[in-house]
C-alpha cells in the first residue's frame, strides 16, 4: 500500500549548504494571497518544489508557469511557516474524486503532492537572520499542544496577482487555536521587521492548482459538487479531522521541525 506520507522533507543538517551558504536563494514562494474579500492567505510555497536554486532569470516555463512573488536575490531566503499534514491513503481517493470532477471545468488543474495548512506568508529572510529566526520561532512555539482541525469546507482561492488558483479544504473547526499559533509567529516576524500573517485569515489545506485566475469557472456549480462529494464520503467526517504534530518552518532549501506537546 502506498504509504501517503509527507515526502521529500529531511533534516536541516543534511541540507547545510557548502561553504557556509555562498548560494543564496531558495525555493520560490507564494506570492501573497487574496481573494474577492479580505485577504486570504494562499500557502502557494508548495514546500520541497523542486526550483532552481539560483535562478538568474525567471524563465517561468521552468516551475510550470508560476511567477516569483518577489524577485529573487543571493543571500535571500524564502522562508514559510507552516503545519505540514500526513494523509491517509483514503484522503488521495478522495482528493482525486475532486480533482477528476474539478478538471471537467479547468482540465490544467494539478494536485498537489504534500499538504500543509499555512502560518505566514512566504516571507524572505537574509541567510544570516535563519539561525536567530527560528530560536526565536522554537522559543514562542515551544509551550503549544497538539490539537485537531476539522478542514471539510471546499473554497477557491487565489493568489494576490492572480497567476495561481487553488482548491483548498478550509477548516470549520480549530480555527481559535489556529489563530493562536498565528499570533506567535507574529510576533517572530514583527521581531525582524517582516510582514505578518493576514487578518481575518481562511485557514486551509490546498488541494490542487492552476496557472492563472480560473476561480470564475470553479466557483458556483463546480465547488457545489466538489462540496458534495467531500460531504458525501466514506467516513468523511474521520478523515477531514486532522491532528497536528508539528510545526515547521521551510528557509530556501533547509527544513526546521518544532513538535507540538
């Protein structure tokens, strides 16, 4: 059986850069997010996308037409603080019922390969701040619980420039907790001078996404049968509960883990 485990992530030892970080950069992240109301965070970063390290130029056939939310310069890193989530194989049925539905309306949709509910924008940090940034994210985080989320509700998304659309699973319950955790990594960005997370955030786990503002054709009909059929699965109600462990926090191509108590 296929394990549906999160893929692709190791530890931040491994992925020390030679010769004390002389390339800078990192993995592209989501350009900031909203929507037709208030701003609706968009965790595009897509973690451990394989994007060119030092991408001199942003020749955007490369990362299947994605655009850099900001440009990219040496010695800035990419930084994303998020919940990753496990999947149980049940959740791939599932997620590929709703692809398969959502691809009769937007035939580019793909989905996505590892989840994860987002705590802050992509933000960039100079290579230098990594190492302070994260004590101070492990020393803010280090008190919190597990808990659970309930994500079961299907909205569109898009980004804030319009060049993605994404199906997400927006959460119905957990969201006070959630709220909590945002404002301490808040503060962890306030304390280096970054922009924080949005106000009045849609917490959610993406699900698949396109190039372009697709949302008209998704919205309406479309996310009424997506809806349905999440309503209408086996064990639905089990399956959209998920435990968080841990959190992370994705700097360029190095992987920080703080596990929840």
């Amino acid at each position: 059986a296929m394990r549906a485990a999160l893929v692709g992530y190791s530890s931040s030892e491994e992925e020390e850069e030679e010769e004390g970080g002389r390339r800078g950069g990192g993995a592209q992240g989501p350009p900031r997010a909203s929507a037709g109301r208030p701003r609706l965070p968009v965790p595009a970063g897509l973690p451990g996308d394989p994007e060119p390290e030092e991408a001199v130029s942003d020749d955007s056939s490369r990362h299947g037409g994605r655009v850099r939310g900001f440009p990219h310069e040496r010695g800035s890193w990419a930084t994303h603080v998020y919940l990753p989530c496990r999947v149980q194989e049940e959740f791939l049925e599932l997620l590929e019922l709703l692809v398969s539905r959502a691809r009769t309306y937007v035939s580019s949709l793909a989905a996505m390969e590892e989840f994860h509910l987002s705590l802050s924008q992509c933000v960039v940090l100079r290579y230098h701040w990594i190492d302070p940034f994260v004590r101070s994210l492990k020393e803010r985080l280090a008190s919190f619980d597990r808990f659970f989320c309930v994500a079961d509700q299907v909205k569109i998304y898009t980004n804030e420039n319009k060049t993605r659309t994404f199906i997400g699973l927006e959460v119905s319950a957990g969201h006070f907790q959630l709220l909590e955790l945002v404002s301490e990594v808040d503060r962890v960005l306030e304390e280096f001078g970054l922009p924080t997370f949005y106000k009045d955030p849609s917490f959610h786990i993406s699900l698949a996404w396109c190039v372009g503002d697709l949302s008209g054709r998704l919205e309406g009909q479309c996310l009424r049968e997506l809806q349905d059929i999440v309503d209408g699965f086996e064990d639905s109600a089990l399956l959209l509960r998920v435990q968080w462990e841990q959190i992370r926090c994705k700097s360029g191509n190095k992987y920080f883990s703080f596990p929840l108590r």
